[in-house]
C-alpha cells in the first residue's frame, strides 16, 4: 500500500510543470511627452511587443520570465493616432511590434536574465543612436549586492543638448527641434565605426576611427559613461545583478528621459 502511494506521488510530482519565476520591468516616463515603449525577445513578446501612449509620468509594469533573453525596449516618440512616428516606429501604422525592429537612431534597454553564471546581464545602448536618455535602476530588496556589479546605469545630460550640429548627426523634425542623436555606426558606416570585418575586435575597432569620432564619442561618453556607444564598449557599460532570497533575478526599473 505504502510502496503505491509513493509510486502515485512519484508520478504526480514528476508531472507538474514547473513554471519559471516572473520578474517585474517597472517602464516609468519622466518625459513631458508621452512615450510608445516597444519590446522585443527571444520567445514570446509581452504586450506583442509594443503599447501606449505612456503618459508623462504614469508607469507600466511588464511581468517577464526569469530566463527572458536578447530583450530590448526602447521609447517611440512622437506618434499620431495612426502611429506613425516621429523616431523608434517599427512600422506605419504599428503599435505591437510583434518581433519588428525599430528604426533607427533609438535608445535601448538591454537584458538577458538568468545568463551565464546564473547572473542577470542589463545595459542601456546608443550604438543605435540616442532618440531620449534611458536609464536602468535595479529595484532595491530584490538583488544580492554582494555578487555582480549591480548599479544605476544613466546619462547626466540629454545628449539632444550638447553641442553637436558640427558633425552632422544630429536628426531634427519638421520644425527643425533635434529629435535624435545618431550613432558612429548609423551615420559613417564604415567597418571601423561599426567594428565590423577587419575591425571586429575590441581592441582594433576604435583604432580606425579618425578625430572627428573621436571626439564625437568622447563628448557623448563624458554625460553617459556607464552606455555603450559602440559595439565593444562592454569594459564600461554591462552590468550583471543576482536576485536574492531565492529569487533568480532582480526587478528593474526603466525610466524614459531618466537622467542621474
């Protein structure tokens, strides 16, 4: 009777799905403007990929799985009642993005979660370009600050303002407002700036750049210096968090126009 019992147990245990732990992505808009965010992973999409308008200052919560990878999300701005927008629009008429890229110059949140090591790797990018400052904070209570180098990844100047109309990259409307910053990559592309072919080494691509982007990547890294701006930016700009209290990832926070 016992060695039933146990064999029925066995069975039942041996069937249950295990369904994987959800972590919370907070989007909050500290934008005056209302924001279109759009996501896109590997498997499937929260939301399809994209929602709003997210108001100034209202926050959506995504509830994501623990092992959600090659994610993305970045702000679509300036879009109309048939969406099409001004910058980040992954298609006329798209509000869920379903898998669609978005155009470029975008700022992105990057995670994988549940990596190598069993660490969750985020990063804030502009190698895309910059079209509003993203910044990613690690929600506390919820992460091991004994492991990893989990931190604040943000700029301290919309990069909109600086000083840039000299080189050419910056993207304005009709009405002449700068709307976006392009990346190195989006604007030469050449294989240096876009670390590719003979330059796809980190510890070649830069040697191929000339004064200009230089300069133009050092006064860009001096108001973001924990982003990357190009591919091989990784010494300054990936961080890695552990959950804790049994917990195998971190919530995070993403705030749109968010500045340190």
């Amino acid at each position: 009777m016992f060695y039933y019992l146990f064999i029925l147990l066995l069975n039942f245990t041996l069937n249950i799905e295990v369904f994987p732990q959800m972590v919370t992505i907070e989007l909050f808009n500290n934008c005056s403007e209302p924001i279109w965010p759009a996501i896109k992973n590997d498997g499937p999409i929260p939301n399809n990929g994209g929602f709003g308008p997210l108001q100034a200052g209202q926050v959506q919560s995504l509830s994501v799985p623990s092992d959600w990878k090659s994610a993305r999300i970045w702000p679509r701005t300036g879009c109309g009642e048939n969406m099409i927008c001004i910058t980040g629009s992954c298609g006329n008429g798209v509000l869920e993005c379903n898998g669609l890229e978005g155009q470029i110059p975008a700022s992105l949140a990057e995670f994988t979660l549940n990596g190598d090591g069993g660490l969750s790797y985020y990063d804030v990018s502009y190698v895309d370009g910059s079209n509003i400052p993203l910044q990613i904070i690690p929600i506390a209570g919820t992460f091991n600050g004994a492991v990893g180098n989990c931190k604040e990844i943000s700029c301290t100047e919309d990069q909109r303002n600086l000083d840039l109309q000299k080189y050419n990259i910056e993207m304005k409307d009709n009405n002449a407002k700068i709307v976006a910053i392009r990346s190195l990559c989006s604007q030469y592309n050449t294989d240096a700036t876009c670390c590719k072919n003979a330059y796809n080494d980190g510890n070649k691509c830069r040697n191929g750049w000339n004064a200009a982007q230089n300069d133009i990547y050092t006064k860009i890294k001096t108001v973001c210096p924990t982003s990357y701006l190009y591919a091989y930016d990784d010494h300054t700009s990936l961080f890695t968090c552990k959950g804790v209290d049994g917990r195998i990832s971190p919530d995070f926070k993403v705030v749109f126009c968010g500045l340190k």
